[in-house]
C-alpha cells in the first residue's frame, strides 16, 4: 500500500469514515503522502524549500501520474508549501478515490438539504485498522523501519496523529519514534518539516 494510501486509513480508521484528526491537518498530510510517493519513486526532490522534478517519466499509479502532471506543468511554482496547500485541497478526496477503486474503502455520499457530503467507508475494519497497528509494531520492534516507514511515521507525527499509533505502546516506541525523524533522508526530512509548520499554521488559522 502507498505512503498516502496508509496515512488516510490512519487519519480515518472509524466505520464512519470520519477523520481522527482536524481537516487541515488531515488535507495537509496527504499531499504530503502524495509528494513523498514521488520523492521514494525518484520523480521529485524537495530542497531548500522547493519542489524540484527530476524525472519526468510517468509513475505507473494513475493518481501520482496525475500530481507529477501538475508539477510539471506549473513550473514556475516550486514552493513546497504553495504544493501542499494545492494538494490538500483534494487530497481526501483523491486518496480516498484511489482505495475505493483497490476495493479497501467504498464510495459513499449523503443528500442533507441543498448539501451533499461525500464519505469513505472501510469496507473490512481490519484493513483499515492495519496501518496504524503495523506502524506500532515496528516502534517496538530492534530492527530499523524501511524509508518509506520511516516517512509515514514522520507525518504521523506531523499531523498529531501520533495517540492513533502508539497509545499501547512503551516508552521505547515512542523513544524509537524521536530519534527515527531527524535520521530521515534529508529531502524526506524537509518535507516533514514543512508539513508540520503547515499544519501549525492551518490550525491556529481555524482553517476547516
């Protein structure tokens, strides 16, 4: 499963689909989930603030096809954080599309009044609950977490959701948890980084 694929079953592990965390937060760490796909596939790289292509050749999973699309086609913004605010206006959406379509979530949408609100729900609690209970296994775990692990515990910690994946662990979980984020790769640290300022900053902004 991809990084943002698993970050969207943690944010959203309820059987109503509900997200565990506030909707900046949750928007701002699927784009990140989203950029740090391509950084791990060598399509992108983020340095010194910016989200630079490297390699223009299309992914073979149609959603990040899509986003490296979009980078390529707005060269002149190269902002990192101009790039998450963009994608993080989807990002529910369009993560929550694509494992719809890998059958783990299923489609759902409620008329109330002139509204329509769209929802994801899991289609076995057990899938969706998997993410968060592997990621606490491998914290108390010896062994060192894969990068892209590494990367999906950097943005769990990003987002405060960090209670969702280590409330029944110990100290060394959490202990394991403070010293893997800065040993991260330095372009998948920046994002992280960029990430969690983000997300400040949307909260105390009251952004829905």
């Amino acid at each position: 499963m991809l990084i943002a694929d698993e970050f969207f079953l943690i944010a959203h592990n309820d059987s109503r689909g509900k997200a565990r965390l506030h909707p900046a937060a949750a928007g701002l760490g699927l784009a990140a989930g989203l950029l740090g796909e391509l950084i791990l596939s060598g399509r992108i790289t983020v340095s010194d603030g910016l989200v630079i292509v490297l390699d223009r050749r299309p992914p073979a999973d149609a959603l990040a096809h899509t986003v490296l699309d979009q980078l390529i086609g707005e060269p002149q913004h190269q902002a990192i954080r101009t790039w998450l605010s963009f994608l993080a206006r989807t990002g529910v959406t369009s993560v929550g599309e694509r494992l719809a379509r890998a059958g783990v979530l299923r489609r759902q949408e409620t008329r109330r009044l002139l509204r329509t609100s769209l929802s994801y729900l899991p289609v076995d609690l057990n899938t969706t609950a998997w993410p968060a209970t592997r990621l606490r296994t491998l914290l108390e775990r010896p062994d060192p977490p894969t990068v892209p692990d590494a990367l999906l515990l950097g943005l769990v910690s990003a987002t405060g959701l960090t209670r969702e994946v280590l409330w029944s662990a110990g100290p060394l979980a959490h202990h394991r948890l403070s010293v893997l984020l800065p040993a991260l790769p330095a372009p998948l640290k920046e994002l992280v980084g960029h990430t969690e300022a983000a997300v400040g900053a949307a909260v105390l902004r009251g952004n829905p």
